[in-house]
C-alpha cells in the first residue's frame, strides 16, 4: 500500500508498534512534502493530510514518543515525552543530544537509587531493541527502539507502573488462591459434553486422584474410566445423579468417595453445573472437588466424642444445662434428659421449670435469682420434679454464673441430678433412728452409749432426766462434749 492510497484512519492505527513503523517508513517522504494525497472525502473528491495531521496523530497517543537522527541528535518529539521526563522547552534546545539528555537525567537523580545511566555504544543504540528503566518516584518506563534506514532511530517510551502494579497484584492474589485452594483440598475441572472427555483439571484437581494434571488428562481421554475411580458402593448413586443432572441440565452437588491409585479411600464433594453457548446448546460441563476427608474424620470423631459424653453423662445420672441469661435460651445436654421429656434446645426454661413441684417452685426461683444478682457464689438446691411417667423424684441442681468484665452475668450453667435414692435412704434412716429411739425411750433403765474415746454418743430419756440434760439436748450423736469420766 503507498502513501497516496492510505486513509487517515489507517495512519492512526491503535496498535502503537505499528503506527511507528509506518511513520519511519514515510518520513523522509514527510520531510519533502508538504502536502500529500492520502485519500477521497465522503463526496468522491480528492483528500489531502499535511504533516501536521500526522503530528496531530502522533500527540494523541498516550505514550512518549522520540526520534534521534544519525548523530543521535534530537528531532522530534510528542507532548507525552516532555511530560514524562519533566523537561522544559529550554531543555530541549535545537540539536540537544541524547548524551546530553541522559547527562540531564542523571543530574537531576531521575532514575531509582541515584543510579547514572550511561550510554551503550553507538553501533548498538542504533539497533532495534526493548528495555526498562527505573525512575526515583517509582515509575517504571519500558522502551521500544526501533532503527531508522537514515542511520537514525525512534523510541517509544511507555509508562508500565500501573501494569506492572496491576500484574503483582493479580500475581499475589493468584499465589494466595493457589494457597487457599491447596489448603481447602479444591480443585476444578472442564468437561467437553461433545468429546465426552475432560478438557481441562487444576493441578489439586489431579492429584486428589494421586495423579499429575497430564497423568489424569490422559487417562481421561478413555470415557469408559470416567466412573473408575468411585467407590463400588457409590458409583450407582453417583452415576445417576450426574446423568439426571446432564440429562435435565441442572446443577448437582454430591459426596462421595473415590479409590485413589495407591488404593486410599478418600471423600470428596463435588459440585458441577452445565454451560451453553450463545445458541443455547449444551456444551460443556464445569465444577469443583474437593477432598472433604478430614472434614469426615473430625465428624465421625465428634460423633464418636458425643456417644462417649452421653454415655457418661447417662452414667451420671444428671442433665447439664446452660442458660442464655440474655436471651433465656436454654440447652439441655444428654444424661437423664430423655426421663422428664427435655429437648436438647428451648427458648426458656419452661419445659423444666412447668416439671417441678408446685411447693418448690419459689425455691426454685429464688435460688436462680439469688445466684445472678451475686448473692449467692453457687447454686446447690434440692427440690421435687415430675417424670415422663408422673411420677415424683428428687433433684439437686448445681450451678454457677459467668460474667462479663464489667459484671453483668450472662450465662448460668449447670447439672442437675437425680437423688431420689439417695432421699429414700436418708428416710429409710430417719425411720429407723425414730423406732431406735422409741425402743430406747421406752426402756425401764437410763441407757447410754460411748465410743472408744468414751465421749457419749446416744442417751434415753430415762438417761438424760437422772443427769439432768435439757430437754432440747440431742439424744443421738452431737454430744461428744460430754465425756463418761465421773458419770456411772
């Protein structure tokens, strides 16, 4: 194509490189002409662009632009190159150099660390070439040289700071992704639905399987190994889930497990969804997997941890509690839940409280109340509760309150267990002291008894009116003070 048949918008083409080879190649042309034809207007008629368009062209891009002549003199320049190297029109006099400019930029400590940039040698600096300089305010200029057949040459200078910022951080994000998804065992897959065979794994994606990404790639090129690698107790479930999913185009999320290469079982999620093209038609499927084995560990450590805990809890014969003092919320943990018909969560504590009998019920209030005002430092309180049988048992419950720092109590937590034997016992022994003391009581003689260290330890009646003790005196226990020395 010759000068004469180029249109203006041909002259200002966006790639840059391209817009200086054509200027190099019609500037001597340039120089000679004042006017040249290039064109026809709208109306047929012949279009002209003078050299002043061309400038005009050269203005408006957004990089620096220069060209040296044979004697590496300066000849011509853009607006961009004086802004980007802060000279001034008395610094760009007639003939200037490019020694004496770089001797300039090295004066005025243009380039990072107070560095002095020399020259290379002339036969060198006239060749086509790319490089990067560092300036001191932290901008970074990329130059693109190219040779001109006059013995001169052309830079282009492009400020790439903000593309280089923009290049480490996406870089930084990608490490931190890379991190992350290692970490959270993910990886990611393409499926041709047309080639019927993966296209595209990550490298996790892979080596969840035990395989690299070219190792699984090739081995994915064989659709009958699609399926391999499940488990024989899943692969029906996991078959026919994804098929209705392709069939329907819906999206699937499923667990599963999968036999590694070396024969590990590991457990995986998967979750896939079907991709169109703009026509509508089905193309491709894309998803994630993730290694969820250790997820799956902890789980059936936690369950295995919460039979042991209710086991003993069982054992315990109690119900933990713990009360939201804000909210009121209460959670009741295994044990003898189950007896009084409890649910493990309640927005009060009304499924307990309605449970206990109606000549405790103050007490039982009184007591939560005493504890959370601090009148109380813990609560230990026995009382009578109904059943899932209706039947009455005894209790005692136990509990202590926390606080925040600045006092306020915000959680009551506690046990309660189940002393109904224990509370027949202690009946079953004050029946049997009150026939005892009947019995002695009754006896024709004064009856006393005293331990090895002869402190008095039971009396009768009869006993204690020959001595004289008050009426009020304890007849059974509680009388050490009182020694058999002197007394017959």
């Amino acid at each position: 194509m010759t000068l004469g048949t180029q249109s203006r918008s041909q002259l200002m083409r966006s790639s840059k490189a391209e817009l200086v080879d054509t200027i190099l190649l019609q500037r001597k042309q340039l120089d000679k002409l004042d006017m040249v034809p290039v064109a026809q207007n709208l109306d047929g008629t012949a279009g002209k662009v003078t050299l002043a368009h061309l400038k005009k062209a050269i203005e408006n891009i957004s990089d620096a632009f220069a060209i040296y002549d044979e004697n590496d003199r300066l000849t011509f320049y853009n607006k961009k190159f004086t802004e980007m190297y802060g000279f001034n029109d008395e610094d760009l006099y007639d003939g200037i150099t490019l020694q004496e400019l770089r001797d300039l930029n090295n004066k005025r400590g243009l380039y990072a660390g107070g560095a002095q940039i020399k020259l290379s040698p002339r036969s060198s600096r006239h060749l086509d070439g790319d490089a990067i300089s560092h300036f001191a305010d932290g901008r970074t200029i990329e130059y693109r040289q190219r040779q001109i057949r006059d013995g001169g040459f052309v830079i282009l200078f492009s400020d790439i700071t903000e593309r280089l910022r923009a290049e480490e951080e996406l870089r930084k994000s990608q490490e931190i992704t890379n991190e992350a998804v290692r970490i959270a065992h993910l990886g990611h897959w393409t499926w041709d639905v047309i080639k019927d065979r993966c296209t595209y794994c990550s490298e996790e994606y892979a080596r969840i399987y035990g395989f690299s990404t070219d190792e699984y790639l090739n081995r994915m090129k064989r659709q009958d190994l699609d399926f391999m690698n499940v488990h024989t107790d899943d692969e029906k479930g996991v078959f026919q889930i994804i098929s209705d999913s392709m069939t329907n185009r819906t999206p699937w999320e499923i667990e599963y497990r999968i036999v590694r290469q070396d024969g590990e079982i590991r457990h995986v999620r998967e979750i896939g969804k079907p991709v169109f093209n703009d026509g509508g038609e089905f193309v491709e499927t894309i998803g994630t997997l993730q290694d969820i084995s250790g997820q799956k560990r902890a789980e059936e450590a936690l369950r295995e941890s919460r039979e042991r805990y209710a086991l003993a809890m069982r054992s315990t014969n109690e119900v933990i509690y713990d009360i939201n003092l804000a909210t009121g919320a209460v959670q009741f943990s295994s044990g003898i839940r189950e007896d009084f018909g409890l649910p493990e969560q309640s927005d009060s504590d009304e499924p307990w409280s309605k449970l206990i009998h109606p000549d405790f019920i103050d007490l039982y209030h009184q007591a939560n109340a005493d504890l959370i005002i601090g009148k109380t430092a813990h609560l230990d309180n026995e009382y009578m509760i109904k059943d899932v049988h209706g039947s009455w048992r005894w209790v005692r419950q136990q509990g202590i309150v926390l606080h925040e720092e600045s006092g306020r109590a915000y959680r009551l937590i506690g046990s309660t267990g189940d002393i109904t034997e224990r509370k027949k016992v202690e009946q079953e022994l004050a029946d049997k002291e009150a026939l005892l003391r009947l019995v002695l009581d009754n006896m024709p003689g004064g009856i006393r008894y005293a331990d090895k260290d002869k402190k008095i330890q039971l009396f009768n009646a009869l006993y204690q009116k020959l001595w004289d003790f008050p009426d009020d005196f304890p007849k059974i226990g509680g009388c050490s003070e009182f020694r058999v020395t002197g007394i017959v």
